[in-house]
C-alpha cells in the first residue's frame, strides 16, 4: 500500500501544504499571526533576541529546519528588524535550502499597521501557489516519523514496524530525554507522534500532525478529544495502531491535534536569556 | 561629602519638580492590598503550556479578557520557585481584577488556590474535567463571560502618582537614546519620585559598564554591594557560558543605529532611572517594596523584562526605541518613545511620544520630562498605548538555567 503525499522539487514529500508565516523574533510575532489569519499558520514564539552564542545558531537552525520543512508550500519570514535571529539571514538559510521564502520587516515596512497589509498580499500569493499542489502516490519509504518520547513504551515496536515498511522514525538518542516537536520535524519528520506522561495534555505542532498517545485507557478516557488512541494495550498492539493512524493522517485525515487547532511550537533553548 | 555620578551631576534628591499645569491626577481600581489598578483585567492564565491554547481561545471569545500563552511545566519546572513567583506576581498586579486559570488536571488547581490566598479573585477549570481542550473551552467561556462583565461595572476611584510603579525599559536602542528618549525618561522617573512614585531600572546585562555610577548613588553601603554583585553577577553567568558579554551585545540592530560597545549602550540605558537614589535592589519579579527607585534584575529580552517588572508590581511601562518596536504587555499599557521624529514618523502606529525634539532644540530634557509624567498619568487614568490598541499581548518567562 503506498501513502499520499505532496512531492517537493528537492524530492522529499509533505503530509500537509502548508504556508507557513514565521516571525525570526518575539517582537514580530503579533504582526505574524495577523497576517497568518485563519488560512496560513503563524508560529508564535517568544525567542530570537537576546540570546547568544550556540543559543541563538540553534534557534536560528530550528526556525530555518521548521520553514524548509515539506509538509510547508511557502514561507513569509516577518523580522523586527534589529533582532539577533536576522529575518533577511533567515528568509536567505531558507531559500539555500529549497524553500519558496518572502522576507517583510516591521521597521523596514514603516510598522505593524503596513507590514500586515503588505504581508497579507505575499501570503494571498503563497496561498495561491500552494493550492495548485496536489497529493500524488509515493512510496511507503517517503514516511518519516518523529517520536518525542524514546521512554515511550511502544518505541522499540514503532521503530521495528516503520523500519518494516521502509520508513524512518526519527526520534531523541537514548538517554537523552525528549526532543522537542520542532527539533522532530527540523530533522525531517512529517507526522509526530507524543507521547504524554499521566497527568500531562498533548500539544500540537505548527506545521505537522501530531498523533497523540495517553498514558492509558484512563487518561485517554479523561481527554478523549486531545488524544488520538490509548498507550495501554500491549506494545506490539499499541505501534501497529499508532503506524496505521499516522499512515491516515500523513494521507490527510486529520488527528486530533488539528482538529483542535493546536499549533504551538516550542524551541528548547540551551542558555540564559540575554 | 557629596557624590557625584559618571556624569558628573549630583547625586541625591531629583533636581526636577514636578510641573503645575499638567494633569497629573491619577485613577484606577484600588485593591484589597491598597494597590491601584489602572486597568482592570480578566487574564486567562495557563498554569502550565498544554492548557495555553484553551486559554487563549476563552479570551477570545469573551471581550475584555486576555490570555498569556506560555511553555511552564507546572510543579515540574527545575526553576519551579522562579516560575511560579512570575506567574503569581503576574496575575496579582493590580491591574488585573480577576483570573481564570486554566489546567489540565485537578492538581493544577495550586494556582488558583494561591491567587486566592494572595487576596486575588480566582476561579479554576481543568481540561480534563471537560473531556479536553474544546469541552473546557465551551464549559468555561460563561464563566469568564460572567467574570468579565462584572470587572467592566467597576468604576474608577482617585488615584495620585504615588500609587505608581513605573516600569523603564529600551529596546532596540540606537545612539540616541542615550541623548534624547532615555534622559527625558530618566526626568519623568525623577519627577514620578519626588511626587512618591515608584520605578524600576532593569535588564542587568544592559547595565554592565554602569554598576559603578549606580552604587554610587545607592542609599546605603548595603544596597551598593546588591547593585554591583547583581551587574557583575549576570557578567559572569554569562562569561561562564563561554560568551564574552562585553563583545556580543550591542545587537545587530544597534550596531547599525551606532552604538559601539556595552558600555556606551549601558550608560545611556541606566539615564532611563533618572539620577535618583537607588532604594533598593529586587530578584526578577519580586514585588518592590516602599517608594524608591529599584534595581530588578532581568535579562535585557524585551519580553522577559516587560514580565518580570510588571510581576514586581509595575501597572505602566515606559519603553523607549531608536530602531521601533511594537511590543506591549498583556496586562499592563506600554508607552513607547521614540528617540528621534524620523523614527516617530516612519513607525507612528506603534509610537506613542516622540522625544526627537531634544536634538533640533524644540524642547529640552526638562519639558520632555513633564511631558512624558503627564502622559503616563493620562494612560493612568485610561488612554490606551498603541501596543494596547494593536492588541500586543506579548508574554515570556524567564529561565536561568537549562539542560
């Protein structure tokens, strides 16, 4: 059986088309979600400034893995304009990597009011480029799946059965704890799978599907509409079910993340604030 | 003996009187703790990140809420202790009148109950008390409704500026600022004092190369020694990462507006505190205590900053740009100044006051003062800031340490 997906020209294939408005900083963030509206996504963010070193390259490295992404059509980059994370830097990693990129700054488009109406017109464009993509057949091996959790009961049954069909699960070294969903897709997952400890609700991802799996049957029966299926069957039963929902959802059935609307994007940071 | 401070002037009592003319009347929602709001928030607070979207989708629908939406980790934050002194000093300034905390399961309920043991109006819903996210959404949205209709039938009372606490920041600073926006700030700050008010001085690594000239003008030998080992403290948290600060900072965006080095950024940054006494020296949002002129150690994130002054009790910021920036607080009006007209016009949308007529001569630092006092009492009693009418809600908080 093979999977349905959007072919991008460097060859990889997306679960989803989405045009993506990424501010390269905090302060542009507002101005990117209103733009974004309802029709693009806008990652809101609280990063960019401020940091320093190793910090700031690997927030600038997770923004542009995020944009280049193929589950993304297009990318407007809105900066501030006096930011550590330089949007122009940004837009220009962006496009080296593939990515159809516009660039808009806030300071440089005389303010907030000017730099949404701008941006809106760029992001109507993207939006039109988008919607002449279409779904074509691609094979199983295309798949690319992020586990967020490798203490996940079910990963070594995941891994095993997406290796099987000639996927990849991308997911954290062992012992290094978890990755971040932005990390997951920087390194090229197009549907993500979280796995919540107990007493903890699932979040969405920006541009990717995110499969959710309670702790157990009581913590799915607790919030039956944020998780997708419960962790509680055996690990074999669990990953056979949690490969056949991300099979649906990369081909375009929504999961429960997006039928909720939850887009967040959270950046792990490695030092202090500035 | 009398000091004298890296500028030469005199330490000791601001120079400046507050001018007769302006109205300098303030008003607001006087608290059970005898604070005054000048706003009077519904804030929807995610008590920890899963359960923002749910908060950010009730103050939407409800007019006159608003939600901050942010990555906390409840109980299980490693800087528990500096996480939930921001989120509780958040949600019990003055200018919010109530708050709906949003979590995911019972055992977020500490929250509320603390907002409560605070002397804060507080109700709780859980996500998984309505099957998740949307049942917390549609089950919580009459409550909030109910909440918000009735902080919007309070009424202002009389306030005065010694009811005040000012929150000085800048961002994306250019070389005027230390010329133009940031002394007609620091006159405002002083003239706010003399009248019993209360700033904040902020963003620490902003003031390295300045901890001399602010200890010197500490009220005690005490104080000094907080002032210099905060300043000094960040530096070397900061060299012990490996990054020399003096070399990183200024920014990219100050570098092109010409500032040179730290030091030259820094003592323009520290004329935004006047030249008044330094009363105290506070952690990040710790609340300040009497009338005075504080020391709040931040990091020099805009974000982070605004947060950590408006948890320490700050219900208005004034935040000065040479490069223009439209951010603002969710809680708290942020009265943004430009250091020059040219910026003023090319970014009037997000600008509030320009101090540019320093530089041509059509006003002096003085009149630019008085003229910042009297708007910041305007905003007091009501008039919204542009981030406020932009809807700019920005929210961060502020770790120290990481994995």
């Amino acid at each position: 059986m093979s999977l349905r997906g959007f072919v991008r020209p460097d060859g990889t294939t997306g679960a989803r088309n989405v045009v993506l408005v990424l501010p390269s900083v905090v302060c542009s963030s507002h101005v990117a979600e209103q733009i974004a509206g309802h029709e693009a996504v806008a990652i809101g963010h609280p990063h960019g400034c401020g940091q320093v070193g190793a910090d700031a390259a690997h927030a600038a490295e997770v923004f542009a893995g995020v944009a280049a992404h193929p589950n993304v059509a297009g990318v407007l980059v809105v900066g501030l304009g006096c930011e550590t994370v330089q949007g122009a830097d940004l837009a220009a990693e962006i496009g080296a990597r593939g990515q159809r990129v516009e660039l808009l700054t806030v300071q440089g488009s005389g303010g907030s009011r000017t730099t949404v109406e701008c941006g809106r017109e760029v992001v109507t464009m993207l939006l039109a480029k988008a919607a002449a993509h279409r779904r074509s057949d691609v094979a199983d091996a295309e798949l690319v799946v992020g586990l967020d959790d490798p203490a996940a009961p079910f990963a070594h049954a995941l891994r095993r059965l997406t290796a099987g069909i000639g996927g990849r699960l991308v997911e954290p070294e062992e012992g290094s704890g978890t990755l971040t969903h932005a990390e997951l897709a920087a390194r090229g997952a197009q549907v993500l799978v979280s796995w919540c400890p107990a007493g903890e609700a699932p979040r969405g991802f920006a541009v990717c599907p995110v499969v959710a799996v309670a702790a157990d049957d009581d913590e799915l029966a607790a919030m039956p509409d944020d998780f997708d299926l419960s962790g509680g069957a055996s690990p074999d039963v669990v990953a056979g079910e949690v490969l056949d929902l991300v099979r649906s959802v990369f081909c375009g059935e929504q999961s429960a993340s997006e039928r909720r609307g939850a887009r967040e994007f959270e950046l792990r940071r490695l030092t202090r604030s500035m | 003996m009398s000091r004298t401070d890296a500028s030469g002037t005199e330490a000791g009592s601001p120079a400046a009187v507050a001018p007769v003319g302006d109205d300098l009347t303030v008003t607001g929602y006087r608290r059970g703790d005898g604070r005054l709001g000048v706003r009077n928030h519904l804030l929807v607070l995610p008590a920890r990140g899963s359960a923002s979207l749910a908060a950010a989708r009730i103050a939407e629908m409800v007019p006159g809420a608003v939600a901050v939406a942010h990555d906390g980790k409840g109980v299980a934050e490693p800087e528990e202790e500096r996480i939930s002194r921001t989120l509780l000093g958040f949600a019990t300034n003055p200018n919010v009148g109530a708050v709906l905390v949003v979590g995911v399961s019972a055992g977020d309920a500490w929250l509320a109950d603390a907002l409560r043991s605070a002397g804060q109006r507080a109700a709780f819903v859980a996500l998984a008390e309505h099957r998740g996210t949307l049942g917390a959404i549609a089950a919580s949205t009459p409550l909030a409704e109910g909440l918000a209709k009735e902080l919007a039938g309070e009424g202002r009372s009389a306030g005065e500026l010694a009811d005040v606490v000012l929150g000085l920041e800048c961002g994306g600073s250019d070389a005027l600022s230390g010329i133009t926006a940031n002394p007609g700030l620091g006159v405002a700050s002083d003239l706010l004092l003399s009248c019993g008010g209360t700033s904040i001085l902020a963003e620490t690594p902003e003031l390295i190369g300045a901890e001399e000239a602010l200890a010197r003008r500490a009220i005690s030998p005490e104080v000094a020694a907080r002032v210099r080992g905060v300043i000094l403290g960040f530096e070397s948290a900061i060299r012990g990462l490996g990054v020399d600060v003096r070399g990183a900072q200024p920014s990219p965006g100050n570098q092109a507006g010409g500032l040179t080095t730290i030091e030259e950024k820094a003592l323009g940054s520290a004329k935004k505190g006047g030249r008044a006494p330094v009363t105290g020296v506070v952690d990040f949002a710790e609340l300040v205590g009497t009338p005075g002129l504080y020391v709040m150690d931040t990091p020099g994130h805009d974000i982070e900053q605004m947060v950590g002054m408006v948890a320490g009790g700050a219900q208005v910021v004034a935040f000065t740009t040479g490069r223009g920036t439209p951010t603002g607080s969710p809680i708290a009006p942020c009265l943004k100044i430009s250091t020059s007209t040219d910026l003023y016009e090319r970014l009037a949308g997000d600008i509030d006051l320009d101090a540019g007529g320093v530089l041509t001569g059509a006003e002096s630092l003085d009149e630019l003062g008085a003229r910042i006092l009297a708007t910041i009492a305007e905003v007091c009693r009501g008039r919204l800031t542009a981030s406020e009418r932009q809807g700019n809600r920005e929210f961060a908080l502020s770790r120290t340490r990481y994995a």
